[in-house]
C-alpha cells in the first residue's frame, strides 16, 4: 500500500512537472509577506521547530501560483527534513534589483555537497532524507518554475562545517520576455 501510493504521488508529480510552462497564468499583484505567512500556517504545527520570516517582502506584479509552489515546496521540505527536536527555520527576503531574492535557511542535518545538482533531480532522493516519504519531485518541479520564469536558485550547505542548508531563489519581479 505505501509503495502505491509513493508512486500514485511519483505519477501525479510527473505531470505537474510537465505542466510548467505550459499553464496560461495571469499576472498578478502578490503581497509576498502574507504569502509566506499563509503558508506557514497553512503547515502541521511541529512543537520545538520555529519558522521565522525575516526582511523585506514586496508587493509583487508577478505570477502568483508558481511563487506559491517555489515557496510551499522550500518550506515544507526544510520542516519534513528537519531532524531535531528543536530547530529554526528562517525565511528571509530581500530586493535585489530586478528580483526578490528569497532564502529559506534551515538549522538542520544539511545537504552534502555531492548531492547539490542531484537534488533538483526528477525523481531523486539523496541516502538519509525523507526516503519513501518523497516522490523526489518536489525540488525538480521549484527548479523547473524558477529556471522557465528567468530567474535562478540554488542550495548552500556544508554540513561538514556547520549544520543546515539554505535554499537561495533570485524570483524575477517582472513577467519574463
């Protein structure tokens, strides 16, 4: 039963992954801060686990469903790999010129380096994660949103060093050309 519905979920990431890009979406003005508010409480309390929003959230002209998806899929994945009893979770955003640069940082077991460029991987899980939890879609579908709407992300962690991982997104304030 848990492997049917790990792939009725693999299958049904396959085809939002192929959907992006191909959805007619309108743009529209988004408060960015409330955004990241809602979805932090639309999240399963974990007691001992904060989530504190930081900097600066614009009000946005921009494509509201996939900032939605980058944000939820980048949340939910630094509580759901969160190892400890208690930890920190702090988004932060900031303005960057032509985009809103956005990182969700996380005090958790962090992301060897070998498996940076897997993790944005369709279906790849790296050893330890979330395992059959995950349809290993979730970060291939944030990648593919950002990279096809022009802007960038991109994972910094060396848990060798210091524990965590921070997830950096560069969202475009402007419909792409």
């Amino acid at each position: 039963r848990q492997l049917t519905r790990r792939m009725g979920a693999m299958m049904a990431g396959l085809l939002e992954y192929a959907r992006i890009g191909r959805k007619a979406e309108m743009i529209a003005s988004v408060d960015t801060g409330r955004l990241v508010d809602d979805i932090v409480a639309s999240l399963a309390s974990r007691p001992g686990l904060s989530i504190v929003r930081s900097g600066q959230w614009p009000v946005l002209a921009t494509l509201a469903e996939p900032l939605d998806l980058v944000l939820r899929n980048l949340i939910e994945n630094a509580v759901k790999h969160h190892h400890g009893k208690t930890g920190r979770i702090e988004i932060r955003g900031e303005n960057c010129g032509e985009y809103l640069c956005i990182d969700v940082q996380d005090d958790g077991p962090g992301i060897d380096p070998s498996f940076h460029a897997a993790i944005f991987e369709p279906f790849r899980t790296i050893p330890g994660g979330a395992g059959e939890e995950s349809s290993g879609i979730g970060l291939a579908l944030v990648k593919k949103t950002v990279d096809q709407l022009g802007g960038r992300i991109a994972v910094v962690s060396e848990p060798s060093l210091r524990p965590g991982a921070c997830f950096r997104v560069h969202w475009p304030k402007h419909e792409p050309a």
